[in-house]
C-alpha cells in the first residue's frame, strides 16, 4: 500500500462580511500552543489571511481523515479566538478594496515584488495529495499516466466558484487565477527521469523560475520528499471529500506502478482545453473522459475513473467506500455546487457560516 499525506490551505474570514481577514500570525500563534497540534504541523502561507497544514505520512485513508479533521479543529478554535472563521474554500468569495498584506518571507516578497499584479490575486486554495513512490523514475511513470485524469480530478473538486463578490462561472476559479504564473497547468510528458529533471534544471538556470519549488503544475516530482505530488484539485470543504480524491490517487498511482496498461497519450492542447472545461464545469456538467476522448457527464466519468482502478480499491479495501462517496458528492453536489446553491437560497451571510461550519465537519 503506497503511503500519502495531505496538504491543505485556507483561508480566514470575517464572520459577518467574509472577506479575508489579515490574522494569520495570531492564528498561528493561537494553534500553536494547542496540545492537539505537534510542531511544524501548520505553515503560513502566501497571504496573511491564509494558512497550511501537511498531515504526517499515512498508510490507510482513515489515517489521512482523522489528522485533517484534528488539525481543522485545532485552527478553527484558534482562529475563532482571533475574531475570525476558519474556512476551506478555493478562492475568497468576498473582498473588500484593501489589498490582503503579504507574509514576510523573503519568497513570497519576491513574488510580490517581480509580479505585484498576479500576487494580490492569490487569495486561492489548494488541496495537494503526496503519494510514495519507490524512485524519481517511478514517480516521472505516475506523473505521465496521471495527466489526462486531472482534469477530472479537477474538476471533482472545484470549490471556488466565487470571486470578489460574484459567481465567476467557473467552479474552479483558483484553476483561471493560477494562469498568471509562469509554469502552470498540466505537465507534460517525460522520458524519464533524467529529462525530467534537466527540464526543471534548464527553467531555473534560464531564470523563468527562482527556484524548484515555483514548478505551479498540476502534479510534480516533490523535491522534499520521494513522492509525486498532485496539486490540481481546490482544498475541499469537507473532509470527507478530501479522502475521497487522495483515495483515486493513491490507485491511479498504484495503478501505474503495478505495470497497468496506460490511456493512449492526447496532445498537450487537447488536455489545457479538458482542463479549462473542467474549471468551468466542475462535477455539474460534462468532463473530458480519459478512457473514449469524449465529453460525458460528470457522474459517467466518475464511474469511468473507478472501474480504471477498481482492481487496486479492491486490493486495499476502499472499493465501497469511494464509491459511496462518489454517489453522496454527485447526489449533494461538490463544493462549488453548494457553494452557489447556499448563497442563491439563503445570501452572503449564510454562505460564510455553511463554509466555515462544512469545514470541521458540521
């Protein structure tokens, strides 16, 4: 059973208007000095109104639930004691005209300072998902099989259809804003490791990129860890919908790795255009279906996506599990979905409380 770890990132907001609130360091301190919570555990991010946490290595996907929930917890009552709401949402859904500050790193200085624009506009989430592999060759053959489902994964976990105070029409809006990057999107194919790591080489030495760590593609080689990691999914607004995309792949991975026989290749065009439809779409209209070329809707890829790893599910027990998660997903809508419906039903004020409520599980 190949081993994981999540990496999740929210924001904080406002309790009445829900705009980002610029307490990350108080937050943090707060978490901080929580039994619940071990050192290193939560990390500022880009903006002062946001904040990470990795889960330790796991083996099974309670594991993965169980930290994701402790560590949410732990960050909600901290920040409720700062006067704010913790919230796992993609994009920030209200903003008022003051930019959010950014976190004094020497990094994230740097950005701001090489691309002011594009830096003010990350108030965006991720969901990122480290799956163990043997060697850097292994994680470049996972890394080539995983690219034409990442879009669906994308699309599955879109949760950022609000965007300064409107419906952006796109259920991943954090996929558009990310575009402002310079490597971005879907990887592309490599003939092995050595090409893969020449390439990055070539980005940094050229000086497109400041370092390794600013490669912004959908899934990468971690240059901390033996793991590939995936990054193309939104943070998700609950958990249980976090251990349903880190359950696919984890089997997609194994999947490649017990030698399983590889979708046909499409042209890097043909999957920048599945992922954009997939940004829009998110888990209520069509997707591009990796297995037939052609859009379906969401719920027929789904099962798609299972039966391609039905055989590693069954191998690790999580079969029925995933598939009733699935079922609940498509059957309540993901969060994008509920994102709209509750601010159409019930307004702004509602949304904020369901967002932050839906985050420790409520």
């Amino acid at each position: 059973m190949l081993t994981i770890g999540v990496e999740e990132e929210y924001l904080l907001l406002a309790p009445v208007t829900g705009v980002p609130a610029a307490r990350a360091g108080k937050v943090h301190a707060l978490a901080d000095a929580q039994a619940a919570l071990t050192e290193g555990e939560v990390q500022r991010e880009l903006m002062q109104a946001q904040l990470e946490v990795a889960t330790p290595v796991c083996e099974s996907l309670d594991e993965v639930g169980g930290h994701l929930l402790r560590m949410r917890h732990a960050l909600a009552e901290a920040a409720e004691a700062s006067g704010c709401r913790l919230a796992a949402t993609g994009s920030a859904p209200f903003t008022d005209r003051l930019t959010v500050p950014i976190t004094t790193k020497p990094r994230y200085r740097k950005l701001r300072r090489s691309a002011p624009g594009v830096a003010d506009e990350l108030l965006i989430n991720g969901m990122h998902v480290h799956v163990g592999v043997p060697d850097r060759e292994a994680g470049v053959r996972v890394l080539n099989a995983l690219r034409p489902w990442l879009p669906v994964l994308t699309g599955l976990g879109a949760n950022s259809p609000m965007w300064r105070g409107r419906d952006s029409g796109f259920a991943s809006w954090r996929t558009l804003v990310f575009q402002g990057l310079p490597v971005i999107g879907l990887p592309p194919e490599f003939d092995g490791a050595k090409d893969y790591d020449q390439r990055i080489q070539d980005l940094v030495d050229t000086g497109f990129i400041g370092d390794r760590g600013q490669l912004y593609w959908h899934a990468r080689l971690s240059e901390r860890f033996p793991t590939v990691e995936v990054r193309a999914m939104d943070v998700q607004l609950q958990v249980d919908e976090a251990v349903l995309l880190t359950g696919l792949i984890r089997a997609l991975a194994a999947r490649t790795l017990d030698g399983g026989e590889p979708l046909r290749g499409y042209p890097p065009e043909y999957l920048r255009a599945a992922s954009w439809h997939a940004a829009r779409n998110g888990a209520s209209g069509l997707l591009h279906d990796p297995r037939t070329g052609r859009l379906a809707p969401s719920r027929e890829v789904a099962a798609g996506l299972l039966a391609h790893v039905d055989a590693e599910l069954r191998a690790n027990g999580e079969r029925d599990r995933l598939a009733t998660l699935l079922d609940r997903l498509h059957h309540h809508g993901n969060g994008a979905m509920r994102q709209r419906r509750t601010l159409r039903r019930h307004g702004r004020t509602a949304l904020v409380r369901m967002i932050a409520d839906q985050t420790v599980g409520t």
